[in-house]
C-alpha cells in the first residue's frame, strides 16, 4: 500500500494543476526566470551564468538542477540612451530515482525606455517563450505488484504500462519592471510578471486535459552605498501559482577589496537570504576581475526538517560579465543605463 500510494503521490506532483516551477537559492543571478523585465539590468554589455543545485538527497533521493544564462545588452543606436537586451536560459531539472525531468530552452527580448534622464528612470518591458520537455523513467519505478511476500524484485511482473513517458509543450512568460536611482548612492527597481500564460497542457496522457497554471510574480531589489568600498544589495520575490504562494528574499553585502578602475575590482560579499517556510541560504561570493563565483547552501526549516536532518541543498554559481568595448552601442560610453 506504502508504495502504491507513493507512485499515486508521484504522478498528482508533477501531473497536476498545482505543479510548481524550479526556484534557486541565488535567484537574483538568473533574473529572467524571475521576471523577463529584469533581464539586462547590470553593468556591462554581456553576462553569462552557470548555475547547478543538488538538494534532498539524504532523505529523497536524487534532485539536481541546473541552468546556464546569458544577456546581452545594446543601445539601440550610438546616439540613445534606450537600450534593449537578448538572453537566452536553458535550464535542466531531474528530481527523484525515476528521474522525473523538466528541460527548459527560453529565449527572451527586453526593451528599456528611458523616461527621466535625471533619476535614471527606465521602464523596462520583456519577454521570454521557448519549448519545454517533461520525461521520466518507467524503469526505475518500484510498483506495488512487484513487491511479492514484502520482497520487492525488478524482475517479477507488472500489470502497469507506460504508452506515453515524454511530452513537449511552449511556455511563455511576460513583464514589466521600473527602476532608476536615488540621490546618485541607491538604485532600485520593481517589477511585475505573468508566466505560463498561455496555459500549455503537461500531462504525459494526451487524453487528459491537465494545463500549467499560470504564475503571477512580484520583483523588487534595491542597492546602497556605504561608502566607496562598501555596498549592499537587497532581494526580494513573490510569486502565487494555483494556491500556492512562494515568498523569497535576502541581503547581500559587498566589500570591494581595491579602488574602482577601468576593469571590475577584487570583492568579496557575504549574505542571507530566506525562502518563506522552506529554508534559509546563508551564501558567500568572491569577484575575481570579470568572473564571479557564489555559493549556497539551504538549511531545511519546513515541516521536511525532520526527514532531512535540517539539510536542504548545496548550490554554486559561476558569473561572467564584460563590456564590449569595440561596440559603438556598449554601454560603457553612456553616462545612464539600467542596472543595480
């Protein structure tokens, strides 16, 4: 019975309307997933983000994901301060022994209009569509009638069958997003998203009509300068999806370790950040010139503490970012740009 009704428990997951999207520790370092909007606001011309997660496994099994994201971001000719931004993220997930897996490949535009030169102020407006594949694998299911006497074998028999293991769906995503500074030592933004608008069907049974809810999303960030060397960066995120609601947000402060110059300096930064009822990531950065490497790790608070031993998931990142400077359009020649 235990494992018939694990199976049963399996497929309502990862089949129904209530399935929820993959999350990161580091969210802020793949801001496209978060809201399309915010795609292109940093500084440079070119950053690209190598991301990969492994979490649960003590007591679940296996669950990793990982993702890989770039942005490019380009005026729209040498003489305009509007920039728009291209990106492209790509992320792979595989959660349990029958490797349930979700491969997203999400290419996306933004466009940033500049509405007041003196605060900086840009509104900014993205959007991301591509196509996902859903899969698992039959084989590494243990059934309830291949359990015989209490004994469960691979070889004895199943009444089960598997017709359809794979399914291909598009999903899109939308949002806006404003920002500019404050009194030239603080930058913010906020913003708002819509995914999985167009409510694709995700069941592996084409005769059952099961679509993705859609998502609506809440973003905002603000940055501070202490002084010259010191500086702090605030995250925060909301999202509700069909009744469940995901709360995420933290502090992360920067040290920078030498004077500012042409090229990006030494710094080291230490954080905190809280998933609402989940988990907290304490989490450490180190900017080496133009890279930049992050680490966290989860610490479990939710109802799954005492099956995980308070152990959630260990998470690293590795940052690249540059400016194009043989571009007439890099954003390096213009005094304003969008960026935290």
């Amino acid at each position: 019975m235990k494992n018939r009704l694990t199976i049963i428990l399996f497929f309502f997951l990862f089949s129904s309307t209530r399935a929820q999207d993959i999350h990161f520790s580091q969210f802020h370092q793949m801001p496209a997933l978060r809201n399309p909007a915010l795609a292109g606001i940093f500084k440079g011309d070119v950053r690209a983000t190598g991301i990969f997660r492994s979490q649960w496994q003590p007591a679940f099994g296996q669950f990793q994901t990982t993702g890989l994201g770039v942005e490019t971001k380009s005026a729209v000719n040498e003489f305009s301060e509007d920039f728009y931004s291209l990106g492209l993220v790509v992320t792979n997930d595989v959660a349990g022994d029958a490797r349930l897996g979700k491969t997203q490949v999400l290419p996306s535009f933004t466009f940033h209009k500049l509405l007041n030169p003196e605060k900086n102020l840009y509104l900014s407006a993205g959007f991301m569509a591509g196509v996902v594949q859903q899969r698992f694998d039959p084989s590494k299911l243990r059934l309830g009638d291949q359990f015989v006497n209490g004994s469960y074998s691979q070889l004895n028999p199943t009444r089960q069958t598997f017709n359809n293991t794979n399914v291909i769906y598009l999903d899109a995503l939308a949002g806006l997003a404003i920002g500019g500074e404050l009194a030239q030592k603080y930058n913010y933004y906020f913003g708002v998203s819509y995914a999985h608008f167009n409510r694709p069907k995700v069941a592996f049974s084409p005769t059952n009509d099961v679509r993705l809810n859609s998502r609506i999303g809440i973003n905002a960030g603000f940055s501070a300068t202490a002084s010259d060397f010191d500086y702090f960066y605030f995250y925060a995120d909301y999202f509700m999806m069909g009744g469940a609601t995901l709360a995420q947000g933290g502090v992360l402060y920067t040290r920078h370790l030498m004077e500012e110059v042409e090229d990006p300096t030494y710094a080291i930064s230490f954080g905190l950040f809280h998933r609402l009822n989940d988990a907290v990531m304490p989490m450490v950065r180190l900017d080496y010139a133009k890279l930049s490497f992050g680490f966290t790790y989860d610490v479990n608070v939710s109802k799954l503490s005492a099956a995980s031993k308070l152990q959630g998931g260990a998470e690293a990142t590795i940052s690249y970012k540059t400016f194009l400077l043989n571009s007439r359009k890099s954003s390096a020649s213009k005094v304003r740009c969008p960026r935290l």
